[in-house]
C-alpha cells in the first residue's frame, strides 16, 4: 500500500474541491428530493406498483440517452454542458416544489418531471465525470474518485434521513424547494470553474461518433473487463433488494433494525473511500481489484447464510467496502486508459452496465427468492459473483497484471 504522503491531495485543486463540494450538496438534495417522490406517490395511489414505476421514469430515458449523452460530452464543453444539465433539473425541481405546495401535483406529473429530471441527469453525467481527470494530477485520480465516493455515500445517508424530517416537518414541497437550492449551489460551483476544453481531436455530434466510442470500449479488452466485473456484482450479488425479507423473516429486527441494515454498506463505503482517498489503493491495481469483487461476492454469501444481526451488519458493511475499493479502482483504470477525446463516450457506455445491473439483478433476486427462499437466493448470488470474477480473471491476463496506471503512463515505473 502507497505511503500516506499526501493525504486528501485532490483537494488541493480548487476546480475539483469546487465541483466536489457543489456534487455533495447536490446529491444530497437530489437523495431527500427521491424520498419525497417515492413517499408523494405512495400517498396519492397506495399502490406498491407505483413506486416501481418510479424506476421505470428513471431508466427508460438513461437506457435511451446514455450513448448519446456520451457523444455530447466529447463535442462539448464538459462545464458548459454540465451546467445546462444541472439547470434543467433545477427547474425539474421548481416544478415540483410549485405544484406540491398549491396542490395540484398529480401523479403523472411526478412521473412526467421525474422522467425528465433522469433525462437531464443522463445528458449531464458523462461530462462530470469525464472532466475529473483534467481537474487533478494523474497521481491524484484515485484520490479524487475515493472522495467523489464518500461525498455520495455521506449524500445517500443524510439525503433520506433529512428528508424524512422535512416531510414529517413541512410536507413534500418543502423537500422539493430545498433541492432547488442545493442545484444553485452546484451551478454556482460551476459557473466558478475555468474551462477545460477535451484534449485531443473533437468529433461531431453523430451516430459515427457513438460507435466510435462502442468500438472503443469493445476493443479494450482492459476496460471492457472492468465493465463486465460491474455487471456481475450487481446482478449476482447485490443484497439489499432483500432487506426488508431478512430484517423480518431470518433476523426478526424489525424495521429500526432494517434501518441499520440499509445503512451498514455505506458505512463501510464512507470508511473505505476515506481510507482510499488518504492511501491510494496501492501498485497491483489489477490483482486489488479482482481480490476487491471476490470479497464483494464472498461477504454477500456470508450475509445470506448468517442469522445473527452483528454477523449481518458486518458483512453488508464488508461488501460496502470492498464495492468501493472495486469502484475506485474500476475509475482509476478506465480514466487513465481512455483517451480524454473519449472519455465521455466510455462513460456513457459504461452507463449501461451499470443501470443495466441493478436493475435485472433485482429482477433475478425476486425470481430466486421466490424459487430458492431468501438466504439462499442471495447466498448462491454472491457465490456466483465470486465464481465470475475468478472466470474474467483467467480470460483477462492485462488485467490480473495491470499495476499503477498513473507511474506506468508516466514512464516510472
């Protein structure tokens, strides 16, 4: 493990500490804002059904615009576009704020705004992150990636919580007003950033500029593994669709313990990426990484098999952990391997992987569980997540020996 010399150094960039501190406050509103939204739709239809189909709104136009938005980020100014981005959803926001508090939000107006508030977001991301490597040193990246990790796991603890008591407190248009805010501070953040124009050769705005990215990612086969590695830890093994199933069933907590349940992984993300963004992850990035995933999958089998709470929480804030070395890594590799004239169209068609993850593997947990009973269902997933990632291993040589990106590109090491 790289010595601790320079801890929290990605701060050191005042361009990144500004986009860094207006994300973390824009997440979080974004977080109290989901809240609102899905307590808003189970009060006007008491209907489970309808809160699924707030993921519906929220996937259809990712899966529509991801490539898309990637080709945008390579032709565009990334700030320019972010900050377009970032204003349609603050007037996604207002919407909601003005026809919740005069009364008038129905449910296919959530819907509506909610659908184009993803739509937004997707033309948005690839830029974000596309522009995080001009921001810091390449020393820095994994850093900067560590710390961009804590800001969302502090925002996906604090964003409900808050907007729990807000709810309680004022009602959904309250919640809604104070996300509004929270995208002024980012546009603010923005505004106050100088311009990094994508180096390298722009390509127009084109359905030949999409493929060109596909064709990109598709023949590296480096970076095409790390997608793939994403893909099959949130498809086998992700745990928390069945939390409410374990806190009621298998460890009888009830509803303060699945609470805590919820909360345990991102306490193990929070303390990982902190330790990530102080240390680095090390040389042997790629050996970290698979090691990472194993022990993703493994901590996931472990939780499906115990029936003790302390045991649980463990290993949820294990594979909280784990999952964020993985992420950070993942980043690190993908970044400095990508030529910045590509970057944002790796991004967007890494988007699909990981929307498309989640999403079916929520899908096969429900089908197994219902099959094999709970336990099981998750047990065997994270048993299978493991199982693959030793199979993209052996396929995968360039990546069990990738070592240090950024002293390897820099010629030391």
């Amino acid at each position: 493990m790289a010595a601790p010399t320079a801890p929290l150094a990605a701060l050191r960039s005042r361009d990144f500490t500004l986009l860094w501190f207006g994300n973390m406050v824009s997440m979080a509103g974004t977080e109290m804002s989901r809240t609102a939204v899905a307590w808003q739709i189970y009060a006007l239809t008491h209907d489970p059904l309808a809160l699924g189909l707030i993921g519906a709104a929220r996937l259809v136009p990712l899966m529509l615009l991801a490539l898309g938005s990637g080709v945008l980020a390579d032709a565009l100014d990334r700030r320019r576009l972010m900050i377009g981005s970032q204003i349609a959803m603050l007037l996604c926001s207002l919407a909601l704020a003005s026809t919740s508090t005069v009364g008038v939000a129905s449910l296919w107006v959530v819907y509506a705004v909610t659908a184009v508030a993803a739509a937004a977001n997707t033309l948005g991301l690839p830029a974000r992150q596309a522009i995080i490597p001009s921001l810091v040193p390449r020393e820095h990246l994994a850093g900067a990636l560590s710390l961009n990790i804590t800001a969302m796991q502090l925002a996906t603890v604090l964003g409900p919580s808050l907007g729990g008591v807000i709810i309680a407190a004022a009602g959904v248009g309250a919640v809604y007003w104070i996300d509004a805010v929270t995208f002024g501070v980012i546009i603010v953040a923005l505004l106050l950033m100088r311009a990094y124009p994508v180096q390298g050769e722009r390509r127009n705005v084109s359905l030949g500029a999409a493929i060109e990215g596909l064709r990109f990612v598709r023949g590296n086969s480096l970076i095409l593994s790390t997608m793939l590695l994403d893909f099959l830890a949130t498809f086998f093994s992700s745990a928390t669709t069945m939390l409410p199933l374990f806190a009621n069933d298998i460890l009888a907590v009830g509803p303060q313990g699945m609470g805590l349940l919820f909360a345990a992984p991102s306490v193990g993300a929070v303390v990982a990426s902190i330790f990530c963004s102080m240390y680095g992850v090390g040389k042997r990035q790629g050996r970290l990484l698979l090691v990472a995933v194993v022990a993703y999958g493994m901590a996931t089998m472990l939780f499906g098999m115990s029936s003790v709470f302390w045991l649980s929480l463990l290993m949820l804030a294990l594979t909280g952990a784990s999952d964020t070395v993985s992420m950070v890594i993942r980043g690190t590799i993908r970044n400095l391997e990508t030529p910045d004239e590509l970057r944002g169209r790796m991004v967007s068609v890494n988007m699909l992987f990981f929307a498309g993850g989640p999403q079916l593997g929520e899908i096969e947990a429900g089908i197994a569980a219902r099959m094999l009973g709970g336990p099981i269902s998750v047990a065997l997933g994270g048993l299978a997540c493991a199982v693959m990632t030793g199979a993209v291993a052996l396929t995968t040589p360039s990546l069990r020996r990738y070592r240090d990106g950024a002293k390897r590109i820099a010629g030391i090491d």
